[in-house]
C-alpha cells in the first residue's frame, strides 16, 4: 500500500524559499504521477503541481507558475517541490498525491508552511 | 481557471440521505467522465471516495454514491453517519492535463 510522508515545512519568511519532499518508504513512486496539493487557513484544496513518471512533464497552477518548481528523484523514491518568491498566502498544509488515472487515490498527511516576517 | 461551484454548506440527520452538487462547465465536468470526489476531515489527509462520476474505491461504504447530469455532478451520502459530517470536494479534467477542485461543502450530520 502507498504510504506517502511530507517533510520540509517550516517558517519562511516573505521572499523566502523552502524545499519540501514526499515519500513513500515502503514503495515505488517511480511509476506515479505525483501531484502536490494545499490547503490553507480556511480555504479549500487547491492543486498546486504535477509532475509524471519520469519527470519530463510537469503542470503548475496559476498562482505558482514561476515561482515553484516540481521535481523527482527516482532514485530516492522521492518528489519534491522547492517553493520560492513565497508570499504570505503560500501558507498552507501542502499534502502530496498519486495522481494516476485521473484521481488522486492516496495521499500524506501534509506539511506546514507558515509564511511571516 | 475558477473553482467549480458547490454550496458551501449542507446537512442532514442521522439515517437521511443528502446531496452534495458539484457545477462546472462543458469543458471541465460536462466534458468529460473524469470526477472524483474527496473527504476531508479537519487535520487529516484528504480520501478518494468517488471516482470517474460513480465508482467508489475497495473500502469505501456503499452509502457514497455518485452521479453527473451534464454539466453538474453529485455526490450523495445515504443513512447519514455521524463519521460522515467532514468537508467534500469535488475534482474534474478540464482538459490538456488541466484539474479544477471545487470549492468545498462542509457537511454537517445533525
């Protein structure tokens, strides 16, 4: 079964940059579309990025084009999205998501990024 | 791209049945058979109940159902259970390798 683990959320302040990472010990996401989804303070869920199996083929939501960047390490059974320019609206619990065959079917449990100064 | 447009809100007793709708348009819901809806409950991970319009996952209960009239999809939640009262989203293709949520329905089981 496909257990996935954020990591990487913090404080950041404006302007700043983070790193955030999904992971699957116990499973290969080499053969997974990876979407990165996230929720904030009493919003709803708003699609973030996606980036395909060998990670050639990469999508971005509106309010993050330019600013993030998706990407994978197969090697590490690793996903990654490395936020930067960050404003104060970024924050949000960033959950990661297989996303094969149109549906998100397992998720993490999220990781927080709180945007301050 | 908007959000698709559910209400922000419904609710039901325990037992009853209520419906979640989910409206888009000809080039995200109505275009396509491609509609999943999620369950979100407060500090937890989204969970997939519902997929291509009407087909639940191995282990969701079969009181989750789903449907889609042309540009509107539902999902509808039969003999209402307290573990039940959560947000739903909805999630379509529109297209291009283009995904839409909907802006979320927070059900409340009275």
């Amino acid at each position: 079964e496909v257990q996935l683990v954020e990591s990487g959320g913090g404080l950041v302040q404006p302007g700043g940059s983070l790193r955030l990472s999904c992971a699957d010990s116990g499973f290969t996401l080499s053969s997974f579309w990876i979407t990165w989804v996230r929720q904030g303070p009493g919003k709803g869920l708003q699609l973030v990025a996606t980036i395909n199996p060998d990670g050639r083929l990469r999508y971005y939501g509106d309010s993050v084009e330019g600013r993030f960047t998706i990407s994978r390490d197969n090697a590490k059974n690793s996903v990654y999205l490395q936020v930067s320019s960050v404003r104060v609206d970024d924050s949000a619990i960033y959950h990661c998501a297989t996303h094969n065959d149109w549906r998100l079917a397992n998720w993490g449990q999220g990781t927080l990024v709180t945007v301050s100064s | 791209q908007s959000a698709l447009t559910q209400p922000p809100s419904a609710s039901g007793s325990l037992g009853q049945s209520v419906t979640i709708s989910c409206t888009g348009t000809s080039s995200d819901v109505g275009g396509y058979k491609y509609v999943s809806w999620y369950q979100k409950h407060p500090g937890k991970a989204p969970k997939l109940m519902i997929y291509e319009v009407n087909n639940r996952p191995s282990g969701v209960p079969d009181r989750f159902s789903g449907s889609k009239s042309g540009n509107t999809a539902s999902l509808t939640v039969s003999g209402l259970q307290a573990e039940d009262e959560a947000d739903y989203y909805c999630f379509s293709y529109a297209g291009t390798k283009h995904y839409i949520f909907g802006g979320g329905t927070k059900l409340t089981v009275l």
